[in-house]
C-alpha cells in the first residue's frame, strides 16, 4: 500500500515571535523533501491566550509560499462560514494553486469559540444535518452547469454561480468519528480521517464506516483512510516521552523511538490507513528531523 505523508502545522506562532510560523517551516520543509505530500492547518480561533492563525488566510499564503505543496484544512468547522461562500472560496483557490486544495470538513465542535464569535451553536444533530446541506452544495456547485439552486434542511442556495469550476475535481475529507459523520464520509468523501485515535479505536470506526458503504452501494475502497496527530520521537523512550509532555502520549499520539513508532504507524497501514497528516514535535531541531525522515519514513508501509 502506497503511504503519503502531510505535515500539520500548529494554530500559530509562539507568543512574542510571529516570524516563526513560516520561518520554522521554511527550515524544516527542505529536509523533509520528498516525503511530505501537504500541509494542514486546524480551524480554530483561539486557544485561551495561544497565538491563533486563521486557517483560510494560512492556506492560501503556504500553497503560493510552497509551491509544489497541496494545502488543506483538517477541518473546517461548517458552521464558521456560509457553505456556498466556502465553496467558492475552495474553488478559487483550487484554481490559483494549481489544483493543490484539499477540503475537509466537519461538523464543528469547539463551543467556547461559538459563543466567543457570537455563533448559534445547535446539538450535534442540527450540526450534522448543517454538514450534510454543506457537503451537498460543495458537489452541485462544483459540478453542476451555473445557475445552481438546492434547498436543505438548513442551508440553501438560489441561481449561485461558481465559476471557474474546481479542475482539477477538489477532494473532499470528511473528519470525525460519530456514527452519522461517517455515514456522510461514505456518501461524500475521497477521504476519511479520523484524529489522535488509537489503533483500536481507528479499527473500530473503519469498520463502521465501511458497514455505511456497504449499505449504500459503495466500494469501501475508494475511501482513503487517514490520520492526524502528533509524533513525539527520540532515541529513548524517556526523550520521546518527555518531548511529548503529558499531553501527548500512546493514547493519542505516536510516541517512541524511531523503531517503535515505524512499528506503531504499519500496525495502522496493516489497518488500511495510508495517509499520516503529522505535527511533528520538536521541529526544526535537525535531530528530530533526521529521525523522522531517515528512520521513520522509509520504512511505513
């Protein structure tokens, strides 16, 4: 199985130093080379007092920045924008970059920033029926002859033009692990992805997803499945560990030295994932990039 890594990039700078978001990048990205594929920003606004980058801003600056990089959101949160408006956005970009974009999309969670932002913020049921709406207008705008009408549950849109039309077709990613999410990935998605899961808890929501494509008619294949995390290495269980702090750990990170964690990511290949979107702790200290690309890379999949 062909495994295709992308790079997930923190919400923003650290406080004080607001050249170091690209700076960190622009050093690390030439030694990681060949083997990172994208670049992936979260959709949050803030993190307490955490420096917090606007993911759409950050998209379309990195996929001019590097140029040979596609670039997506994992994920946007559907109730943060109008869908039509999102659509239009991804076809824009779709076409400035060269067809780099990748769209994920979920139904958001994060209720400190609804409020904060003077967001409704319905129960998870509405937002599901809210992602549906917008993962439908996503496909008529993109692939329907303008003017483009649909009526949802929710979300509407009347003779919308979406022009030019996303070429090549834009990838859609649907992200989370509820039992109507990933019914949605089934009817809509390229790929599914599913963040800092364990191997146990990844096996579990393949299954259910591919007990969804199974019953409505789709070849659980054509799904990629992916996963985004942290990766916390080090020459001893001790370093990774401590590189990893007590937020990240064996429960929802990959933690170890470089032969642990080749073991744990092909534990996840033998399980059909084929895409790690990774925030790599500790960039960009050569040795941890050493680590990663020459000890770990190679050797997934």
């Amino acid at each position: 199985m062909s495994v295709d890594f992308g790079l997930s990039l923190v919400f923003g700078p650290p406080p004080g130093e607001p050249e170091r978001f690209v700076s960190d990048l622009v050093e690390s990205l030439p030694q990681l080379g060949e083997h990172i594929r994208s670049l992936w920003m979260t959709d949050h606004f803030f993190w307490d007092m955490t420096p917090t980058h606007e993911v759409w801003v950050v998209m379309s600056y990195l996929s001019a920045y590097f140029p040979t990089l596609a670039v997506g959101p994992m994920v946007l949160g559907q109730s943060y924008r109008n869908p039509a408006l999102m659509a239009k956005m991804a076809a824009t970009l779709q076409s400035l970059s060269g067809g780099r974009f990748i769209m994920g999309i979920g139904a958001g969670w994060k209720e400190d920033e609804y409020h904060a932002y003077n967001y409704p913020f319905p129960r998870a049921g509405i937002r599901l029926e809210q992602l549906e709406d917008t993962l439908e207008i996503f496909k008529r705008m993109w692939t329907e002859p303008d003017p483009v009408t649909y009526e949802g549950k929710h979300y509407s849109v009347y003779n919308a033009f979406c022009q030019p039309k996303p070429e090549p077709k834009i990838p859609i990613v649907v992200g989370g692990g509820g039992n109507k999410t990933m019914l949605l990935a089934a009817k809509y998605a390229d790929m599914w992805n599913i963040s800092d899961s364990t191997l146990d808890r990844f096996t579990e929501k393949a299954a259910v997803l591919k007990a969804h494509c199974e019953s409505i008619g789709r070849d659980w294949a054509s799904i990629r499945k992916t996963w985004f995390g942290r990766v916390a290495v080090g020459r001893t269980e001790a370093e990774a560990e401590a590189r990893g702090g007590a937020q990240w750990h064996r429960d929802n990170a990959f933690v170890g030295t470089p032969a642990q964690i080749v073991e744990q990511m092909n534990s996840f290949v033998k399980a059909d994932c084929s895409y790690f979107m990774i925030d790599i702790l500790g960039l960009p200290d050569p040795a941890v990039i050493d680590m990663v690309v020459n000890e770990i890379m190679p050797f997934v999949g």
